[in-house]
C-alpha cells in the first residue's frame, strides 16, 4: 500500500514543512511528518507500508515534530497544521 500526504500550507523555503496555520499562535516553527523509522517524508511523494498478510486490521505508524524554520528565531505560542492523506492499495 502507498500513502502519500500533503498539505495546502507549506514553508516557502522547505515544502515538506508544514506552516503553523494557528492564528496568533508561534511563529518561525513548522510540523515535520515522519515514517515509522523517525525519517523525514517528503509531501507529494508515496511512502511504501508493507501490510501484514491476512491480518483484517492494520495500523499505520507515523510521528509528526515541530521544528523551528532554518534561519528563524522561534516563538512561544500554540501550533496547528493539517495534514491531508491518500492511501493507494495495490
């Protein structure tokens, strides 16, 4: 199965950086999506998951790390990002 994710707000420099869409919230910090093994995925880009064979439920592992914009200074405040997904079964 591949899963590939996106979203409509990305970093202008880095746009696998998902932008902090809270109104008021921090500044100069994005969300990183990462695979099982703690690697940086790349948005629009399928991401193969292996699926236990005959198993009717599977789980898909992935972690998500705020970052701080390369070059910015952070600040302190709330973060919100959207992360949309489609899941491709081959």
């Amino acid at each position: 199965m591949d899963v590939t994710f996106s979203s409509t707000a990305t970093d202008a420099t880095d746009t696998s950086l998902m932008s902090n869409t809270y109104a008021g919230g921090a500044q100069n910090v994005g969300v990183r999506l990462l695979d099982n093994a703690e690697s940086p995925i790349t948005l629009g880009t399928a991401q193969t998951v292996d699926l236990s064979a005959g198993s009717a439920t599977q789980t898909l592992h992935f972690k998500a790390q705020m970052e701080v914009v390369d070059g910015k200074t952070a600040t302190a405040g709330q973060v919100e990002s959207t992360a949309n997904y489609i899941l491709l079964y081959k």
